[in-house]
C-alpha cells in the first residue's frame, strides 16, 4: 500500500498519519474555542454576515436545487415497485417526504455545500494567508480573526437551514414528478398525503441539526484556510482538505445527533 507523501516529498509514515490527525484536531478545537471568544468581541460585522449569507446562499442555490430534485425523483423512483410489491403504494407521498425531511435533505443540502462552500472559504483564506494580506490588516490595527473568520462562520450557520428548507421542498416536487409518470395521481391528493405524514416535530431535529452542519462547513474552511502555508500549493491543499474534514464532521455529527434526537423525541 502506497502512502501519501509529504509536501517536500518524503513519503510520509502511518505514526506520521497518526500524528497529523491528532494534530488537525487539537487545532480545528483550539481554533474553535478562539472563534467563540472573538464572537463577542467588538466590533460586530454585521454587513459582512449579510454579504457573505447573500453571496453563499446565491452561489449554492443552483446546484443545490438541481440536487433537491435528483433526491426526490430517484428516491420515488426506487421507492415505488417495492412499496407496491409489499401493497403499500398509497403510503409512498408519505414515506418519501418524511425520509427527505428527516434524513437526505438536511444531510445531502450539507454535503453540497461543504463540497461548495467550505472549499472556496479555504482557498479564498488561504490565498490571503500566503500572500501576507492577513498579516498586512493585523499591522494595519485590523482583527482579521473577527473580520474573516467569525462573520463566514455566522453566515454559513445561518444560510445552511434556508437552503435544507428550500431543498426538501424541491425534493418533494421531484417525488411527484416520479410518481406521476408512473401512475396518475392529482397534485391535491399527494398534497394532502404528505401533509397527513409530516408533523412540525418532523422538521425540528432534521433542520435543527443544519445549524451544527453550516456551523462545521465554517470553522472548517475558515481553519484550514486561515492556517494555510506553503504557497500556492499550500491553497490547493486547505481547499481540497477542507471538503474531505467537513464532510466527514457532517457524517459523524449527523451520527451523534440522530442518537440525541432519538433519546430526547423517543416518539418521533
């Protein structure tokens, strides 16, 4: 098995893997703790929240639409000869919609956009860092820590829940798609087939947890970008590191948060 070798070309050792784990973790915690002590320290950029909320949300709607209604249409698709081979055709509207709302909306919606996000925030904060632009606001008397790192932070925790909303809705457009092309069924009847099978408790622990997610997305590529090194290939790697670190936080904390969910809803 080949290893991955180090930027400077030595190849690297599994204790040389380990210990770069541990680091990378040890550092994303310390980072972490820093970005909620600057959170409350003035000045507060609230119109760099909003620039970034806006430019993300804009950025990400497109193929995250594309991807909400891929979602629905393959999942009815699928879904369809088994639920009628078990005769239980009329129950799909609500077994899709709730697997969307609780479940593949919330986590697929986070994906993309740490797949989206999380790497132009690395490449954008690392390609300051190499050329000494951070450096440069700290000598000009500037926190770039609260400048560009807290307010992307701030903006992706809050965009994320719009755009899971947005998506489930387009996921479920696209199941109805995929089941009429199969069978007739008027738009009022899956209407009120999905309302019947969805509570409001259904959408708290799906879209509470995106906050967690758009939260992760942020600190991921704010620290592999603000802790970027090594010139332009240095930006390269925060960029591409940070989508493989902030996907795979998503999966374990969508682990841990589902078994949180479960204990404290024992009903949902």
């Amino acid at each position: 098995m080949n290893l991955p070798r180090h930027r400077y070309g030595r190849r690297l050792s599994y204790g040389d893997l380990v210990y770069n784990f541990f680091a990378t973790l040890t550092g994303l915690t310390l980072f972490n703790l820093e970005l909620i002590k600057q959170a409350f320290v003035p000045p507060y950029e609230i119109g760099e929240v909003k620039k970034h909320m806006t430019e993300l949300g804009v950025k990400t709607l497109g193929i995250v639409s594309i991807t909400g209604f891929i979602i629905g249409l393959v999942l009815a698709m699928q879904s369809q000869p088994v639920m009628q081979r078990f005769g239980a055709g009329d129950f799909l509207p609500g077994m899709v919609s709730l697997s969307v709302v609780r479940e593949l909306g919330p986590v697929i919606t986070a994906l993309i956009f740490a797949g989206r996000v999380s790497s132009g925030i690395g490449a954008e904060l690392g390609s300051m860092r190499v050329t000494e632009q951070i450096d440069a606001m700290e000598v000009s008397a500037i926190n770039p820590f609260n400048y560009l790192v807290v307010t992307r932070v701030i903006a992706t925790t809050m965009i994320l829940p719009i755009l899971t909303i947005y998506v489930i809705m387009i996921a479920i457009m696209g199941a109805y798609l995929a089941i009429v092309i199969v069978e007739p069924m008027s738009f009022e009847y899956y209407r009120s087939s999905v309302v019947q099978a969805i509570e409001f408790g259904d959408f708290i622990p799906g879209v509470a947890k995106t906050f967690v997610f758009g939260y992760i997305v942020g600190l991921v590529g704010c620290y592999k970008g603000f802790t970027a090194e090594g010139g332009t290939e240095g930006v390269g790697r925060a960029s591409t590191t940070s989508v493989v670190l902030a996907s795979l936080l998503i999966l374990v904390f969508d682990m841990v948060l589902v078994k949180i969910t479960l204990w404290l809803w024992p009903t949902l």
